[in-house]
C-alpha cells in the first residue's frame, strides 16, 4: 500500500437529509480513500480542521455496483464512509456553517 498523506484521505463531505441532522449532534459523515484506517482518519480530521477533537470514527465499505452498458458488464468504483464524532468540547467543522 502506497504511502497516505492525511490530505489525500477525505475525499469530500456527505450532503444528505441524514448527515445534515445528524450534525447537531457532532457527527460528520465523509468520503474516505477506501485503503484508510479509522486511526488515519481521525488523524486527518484533527488536522485538516482545528481545533477539533475526534471522540470516535465509524467506518462503513460499500463495494462497486455491476452495471451493463449492451452486452458488456462492468463494476463501479468501491466507496467508504466515514462518521466522525467529536468530542463536547470540541469546534464545529467550519465547511458545513453555511449549509
């Protein structure tokens, strides 16, 4: 596995009715590098946003969909989720404020 810098591991955040609501209560749902751990996404999060505080990270893989296109069959790219919860006296992730 090639060297991940805490950078290349959220991809971007989730933007659904469910991730939104679950925001008042400090969790925050990313697109992860399906190759992370949750320790390196915990790392990522404290030091992409400051002054954030990672209570708990859940993780969950959704492998890719067949689809067909004619005769030919073909597999979608595998994803992961990931749920961060921050601690009660940790800041607000600034990138969702205005949402």
């Amino acid at each position: 596995m090639a060297d991940i810098k805490y950078y290349d591991v959220i991809l971007r955040p989730v933007v659904t009715e469910k991730s939104m609501g679950e925001m008042a209560s400090k969790k925050y749902t990313f697109l992860v590098n399906p190759e992370v751990t949750k320790s390196q996404v915990k790392e990522a999060v404290e030091k992409m946003f400051e002054g954030t505080k990672v209570k708990a990270v859940n993780t969950m893989n959704a492998d890719g969909k067949t689809k067909r296109r004619g005769l030919r069959f073909g597999k979608t790219a595998k994803t992961k989720k990931a749920i961060v919860t921050l601690t009660e006296e940790s800041k607000d992730i600034e990138i969702f404020k205005g949402l």
